[in-house]
C-alpha cells in the first residue's frame, strides 16, 4: 500500500478545503494519486450535495448592489445561521450577486455552490436573483432588512428616491405575491371565492346577499393581502399604496423581492 505522508494530505486539504480524514482515505484509495484524489472528492462531494439538495434553507442572506444604472438583488439561502455567517458563504453570496449583476443570472457558479456545499455539509442553494437596468430619470432605492438581513427588496421607479425607499421598506414587511389585481390568475380567484362562500357566516346569510359578501370578502382579504397597489401602506394604515404613491408623485416601474427562511 502506498505509504499516505502528512505533506501529501495537507496538500489535498489546502487545494479541495475538504476534511483531513476525507483528504486521507482518498490518497489511499487511489494510492497517492493526487489528481485523481481530487476527482474523487470532487464526486464525493457533488454526491453529498445531491443528498442534501431536499433540505430546508431556513436561514441565509440577501445581498443588493446598485452602479450606475444597473442594480441587482441575490438571496443565497443555507441551514443554520452559523454557515449563514461563514466566510466562504459570505464569498459565494458575494460571487453570486457581482454574476447576476454583470451576467443577469449566476448559473455559472453552480459547480462552486455544489462544492461549497460539499465543504460546509449543509444544503447551499440560491433562492433567487434579479438585475434590474434603469432608463433615463428612473431611480433605484434598496432596502435589506436587518440585522439578519434575510429579506431584501429592489424598486425601480421614477419619482422622489425618498417614497422609492419607502416602498421598499413596504414590499420587505408585506411580501407582496403580485402588483396588480389584473395579473392574479382567474382560476385562483375562483378558487378563493369558492372557500369564502364556504364559511359558516357566509353560508348562513340569505342567498340573495352571499356573493356581495364574498365580493367583499376578496377585497379586503385576499386582493389587499396579495396584491402590492392595494395593500395597506404600511407608513399610513389609512392609505393604500397606490394612493400614497400616487399622491408622492412616484410611478413603479418594477421591483424585487426575496427572502431566506
């Protein structure tokens, strides 16, 4: 059997980051041969991370970067907030977020996230990412939540930067699932109604005012729920944020929103 020496080990360790003892019994399986001990930890690794791929990546970080007329936003979600913090995950959100910013996607950093994950032994996924490009007179505003900075948003709009942040500071508390009312599928809404006309005090009302009722019900609940221009602003509960936007002089023109966890 090849003789397996410390130098030969910290070598392999040093260039894969791997474990010490995973470093060793690869030498020895392919008797000392560095190149294809790095193959087979490389495959070893790619394997773990399939393994893994079913966890849940409750923590992580949202990162956003804005030059110029270009912006962008990437979430890189982990499992315990001690990797969240790790200074390889940090590099590789960082990594994602400058690819998706001069790219558009990060699609090429899947070999790293597959290795990193093999690295740290928790599932290493990119939840989501966007780049957003401004024409003339549109402005971007960014707000990342803290201290955990899990959530994070990016508008795009044209207006005051001032009620852009604010807006910001609305999509990171409300999450909204669409802009407008018109873009919510039918047959989601159908199957909305459906529940609502289900519930014992719609279902015991007179037959003739059920429909008014569930019209209101899907306004006030679900529509002001999932839906971003109807939602309460959350800077003024009396307003919309259609109106408070309206009434600050700011138009959307897109936004971005992800969370980890």
């Amino acid at each position: 059997m090849t003789e397996i020496s410390a130098a030969m080990v910290k070598q392999l360790r040093d260039a894969t980051s791997a474990g010490m003892m995973d470093c060793k019994r690869a030498l020895q399986e392919t008797a000392g041969d560095y190149d294809a001990a790095v193959l087979l930890l490389r495959e070893k690794g790619m394997a773990s991370a399939a393994k893994r791929a079913d966890r849940e990546t409750t923590e992580g970080v949202v990162l956003t970067r804005v030059d110029g007329s270009t912006a962008a936003i990437a979430a890189v979600g982990c499992e315990t907030e001690p990797v969240s913090k790790n200074d390889d995950f940090r590099a590789f959100a960082d990594a994602v977020l400058s690819t998706v910013f001069d790219d558009g996607d990060s699609g090429d950093l899947e070999e790293q996230r597959v290795d990193l994950t093999a690295r740290l032994g928790e599932n290493i996924q990119v939840v989501g990412s966007k780049r957003l490009t401004a024409s003339d007179g549109e402005v971007f505003a960014t707000y990342v939540h803290p201290p955990a900075n899990k959530v994070g948003v990016i508008v795009l709009g044209k207006g005051p930067v001032d009620a852009a942040r604010q807006l910001a500071m609305h999509i990171s508390f409300s999450k909204p699932t669409y802009t407008d009312r018109d873009e919510v599928p039918a047959d989601l809404v159908a199957t909305e109604r459906e529940i609502l006309s289900k519930q014992p005090d719609v279902e015991s009302k007179p037959a003739d005012i059920r429909e008014k009722i569930v019209d209101g019900m899907i306004n006030k609940k679900f529509f002001a729920e999932s839906v971003l221009k109807e939602q309460a602003w959350i800077h003024d509960a009396g307003l919309t944020v259609s109106k408070a936007l309206a009434d600050a002089g700011f138009e959307l023109v897109d936004y971005a929103w992800y969370s980890v966890g």
